[in-house]
C-alpha cells in the first residue's frame, strides 16, 4: 500500500504536483517528488528504478519504464503517454531531459539507460567513458574496434581474433 499526496506547485498553473513511494509492478520503487513544472504546466515525470537510474513515470502513478521503452514504438503505459506525441514529437528535445544522455559530440544522443552498457551508442564511446563507467564487465584494453570503446566482452576473450591492439584479449584475458 501507497499514499499519494497532491497539492498544488504554483498557484497561477493549474496542474498539480505528485508525491508517492510505492513498488511498481517491475518491482522499481516509484518516488515523483515535487519538481518545477515544465512550461507546458505539466508535471515532471520522473521516478527512481531499482538500478537508482531515472525512469518515466506512466499515469498510474506505479508503472515506472526504463528511458529506453519511452518512444520505442511500443505502447507500455495504459494510456499509451510512452508514445504521444508530446514526449516523441521531437527527440531527444520532446524527452524529459534526464532520461537523455547527449554525447560529447552536441549532436547524437541515447537513452540515459544505455550509459555504461558496453555498446558504443555515441559512436565517439563519450557514453561509455563517463565518470559513471567505474567497471567494466569485459576485458578492458586498447581496442582495434573503435566500437567497443574500452571495453571487449568476455565472450571475446582467446576467440582467435584481435579485439585489442596488444592481443590481450587472446594471451591473458580470460572467458
């Protein structure tokens, strides 16, 4: 059980702010604490995943998706606000800005939950050499692929081909 609590944030805008701890049902805890309102006057639409990683935060005030499941085509909010078009209008700029990653570049973008997850979504690996990268679940080296950034998975480990430039990847590391 959750309680919600709901009071106006400014008194010229009428939209109201939301207050609620609760477990969603992909078991992330959903916390939308009162925030500045956008100028469209409409709520934030921010809520905390289990990874402490931000979310969007459907109508029910309970379903909190990963960035990456907004404007994915897919409706998974029951009233489908994943897929309108005021949040996909206008990518990434449309996005509630932290569940946005902008690349080092100014120009390309991905979906804050694809930092550090080892893909080079950036294309310049800006996403995953942030500070936020500590670890690395692969074999990390100098790679002959620019697209593995830093990092080779383990699976690629003594698989005969060279993914880093000083054959680490196939005399020491292990799978």
């Amino acid at each position: 059980m959750h309680s919600n609590t709901v009071y106006p944030e400014y008194q010229d805008v009428e939209a109201y702010s939301v207050t609620s701890r609760a477990t969603s049902r992909w078991g992330s805890e959903v916390s939308l604490a009162p925030r500045q309102y956008k100028e469209k006057g409409l709520y934030t639409r921010t809520c905390s995943l289990q990874s402490n990683s931000s979310g969007f935060l459907c109508d029910d005030r309970t379903t909190c998706l990963t960035a990456s499941r907004i404007c994915d085509g897919k409706v998974d909010c029951h009233n489908g606000e994943d897929e309108s078009k005021l949040y996909c209008g206008n990518l990434p700029h449309s996005l509630p800005s932290d569940l946005v990653f902008m690349c080092a570049n100014k120009i390309s973008w991905t979906y804050i939950d694809n930092v550090c997850d080892a893909k080079n979504d950036c294309g310049d690996c800006s996403d995953e050499t942030t500070k936020k990268c500590l670890s690395c679940l692969g074999w990390r080296c100098n790679t002959v692929f620019f697209k593995d950034c830093d990092c080779i998975p383990k699976s690629r480990c003594k698989d005969t081909f060279q993914d880093c430039d000083d054959w680490s990847d196939e005399n020491v590391c292990q799978p």
